[in-house]
C-alpha cells in the first residue's frame, strides 16, 4: 500500500508543481510578451536593415559595373577616333610631296616665255588671230596665279636643304626643318641661343629657327608657308639648353574629345611625348614648364 501512495505522489507532485509554474508564469506572461514582442521587433528591423544593405550593395556593384563598362567603351570609341585622325593625318602628309611635285608641272617655264612672244604685236602684226589670243587660254593657272609657283618652287628647294631626318627615342622619324638655314640654327644652338620650334601633332615634322628670325611660333609658321589656320595644328615651344617652354594652346577640336578635361589632359600628355622626343633628339634635356598665361586658370599636371 505504501508503494502505490509513493507511486502516485510521483504522477500527481509533477503535474501540481508545473501547475504551479504555469499559474505563476500566466501572472507575468503580459510583461514577458511585451519584451517576447520588443526582442522579435527588433529581430525583424536588423534582418531588414541587413536585406537593405545587402540590397543596396549589389545595386552600387551593379552601376560601378555598368559605369566601368561605360568608360571602357568610351575608351574604345576615342582610340579608333584618334587612330583614324592619326591616318588621315598620315595621308595627308604623304599627299604634300606629290602636290609640290605637280605644281611645277602645270608652271613650265616655256610657256611662261613663249606667252608673251606670241602676244607681241611686232612680231605677230600679222595674225591678228594669234594676238588676241588672251593669256588665260594658253595657260589658265598662271594667268590666275602667276607668281605663286616660282614661291612655292623656291620654298621647297629651300626647306629640302635644311631639313634632316633623325630618329626619336621611340623610334620615330621626325623631319626637322630649320631657318632661315641649318647653319643659322646649329651656330645659335651652339651659343645657347633661345630656339623657336613647332612641332606637328603627329610628331613627324619640326619647325625651328632662332628667336629674332621671327618674333614667335606663328610667325615660324607663316614664313613656312602655313596658314593661319593651322598654327592651331602644332605644338609650341622655345628652349635653350637650359629651360623650355611650352606656350600650351589646346584647340577644342583636338581629337575631336568632346570633354574639356580629358581632352586637356590628352593635348597635355601627348604634347609631352613628342616636345620630349624632339629635345631628346638634340640632345638636350632641359626643364619643361608651361607659362602661367598660358594655363587660363586650368590645374595642370607637374611636369618631370
């Protein structure tokens, strides 16, 4: 009997005892739910708050790709418009020679010297037809044009005698052009006399001559034949052996770069290959600078 009491007490001590719990516990279950609530609340905010983020960073990942993809494009699209620009470039030079080639063609001097003989009234008095025979059919360019061939024939004489061809650190050829004569322009070198040069974009050819032949590069320029116009196609420079100085004049349609800064930056950089390549050449190595005036208030990069 006493077993079975003990037995009992076992079953029913439990069931009263948890009873108890719960009584207790349903006293404060209000304020425990309340904190139950709160704990979950915040649960949810910081599982939301880390969905947002992550959210978020995958967005930013996204348009740093796409923007990465964007310039690398544009990247693309300026190098083959630059390339293309470069090979007209190249064209265009390879196209000046046969110009100066055929221009003495259409200017043979016999006609120049027959022409007036023909028109000579005592010697044709009589073939009227003949005398008025005007100038312009027997030769329509020198009637129009009549002393800008013998010019043009003397300045390519004389620009075939003083230039030279050398090869640049890179392994360029630049024709280097020097007036008034390549005497002129070795001996003021030679006395460390202040040079004017202007070099083409594509670093293939060099003006020079000392300071005092002419007053600046334009000037240089338009005693080379050069229209006014293309002054803006040329590097710009003056140096001894001491200092240089780069009258630094970027054109807006340089490379045909839309953005102000980066076409700056490109003028800037390539600029500063083909002056180094030049100076290089001669020998020299003189500090480069670019002359206040010259920046328009624009930062430019320290040159070294």
């Amino acid at each position: 009997m006493g077993g079975f009491f003990f037995i009992l007490l076992c079953i029913v001590l439990p069931i009263v005892i948890n009873a108890a719990k719960n009584s207790e516990g349903g006293k404060q279950s209000p304020a425990q739910k309340r904190r139950r609530d709160l704990e979950r609340l915040k649960a949810e905010v910081s599982a939301r708050k880390a969905q947002e983020d992550q959210r978020q960073k995958q967005e930013e990942d996204r348009r740093r790709i796409d923007a990465e993809r964007r310039r690398k494009e544009e990247e693309n699209r300026r190098a083959r418009e630059a390339k293309k620009q470069m090979e007209a470039l190249r064209a265009a030079r390879q196209e000046i020679p046969k110009v100066k080639e055929t221009a003495p063609v259409k200017a043979e001097p016999k006609i120049k010297e027959t022409a007036p003989v023909k028109a000579e009234p005592p010697v044709k008095a009589s073939d009227p037809i003949k005398e008025s025979v005007p100038i312009k059919e027997l030769d329509p360019v020198r009637a129009e044009i009549p002393e800008i061939e013998p010019v043009a024939q003397e300045r390519a004489a004389r620009d075939q005698l003083n230039t030279e061809r050398v090869f640049t650190a890179r392994r360029y050829l630049m024709d280097i052009t020097k007036l008034p004569s390549k005497a002129a322009v070795d001996k003021a070198m030679e006395e460390d006399k202040i040079i004017l040069a202007a070099l083409s974009f594509d670093g293939m050819s060099t003006f020079m001559c000392p300071l005092g032949y002419a007053a600046d590069c334009d000037e240089l320029l338009g005693k080379m034949g050069r229209l006014s116009s293309e002054a803006n196609s040329f590097f710009k420079i003056s140096f001894n052996k001491k200092r240089a100085q780069w009258y630094f004049d970027c054109p807006s349609s340089y490379r045909v770069i839309p953005y102000d800064d980066r076409r700056r930056e490109t003028y800037f950089s390539d600029g500063l290959v083909v002056i180094r390549d030049l100076l290089g050449a001669l020998d020299y190595s003189p500090e480069i600078t670019v002359p206040e005036e010259c920046k328009k208030g624009f930062e430019l990069p320290e040159i070294k």
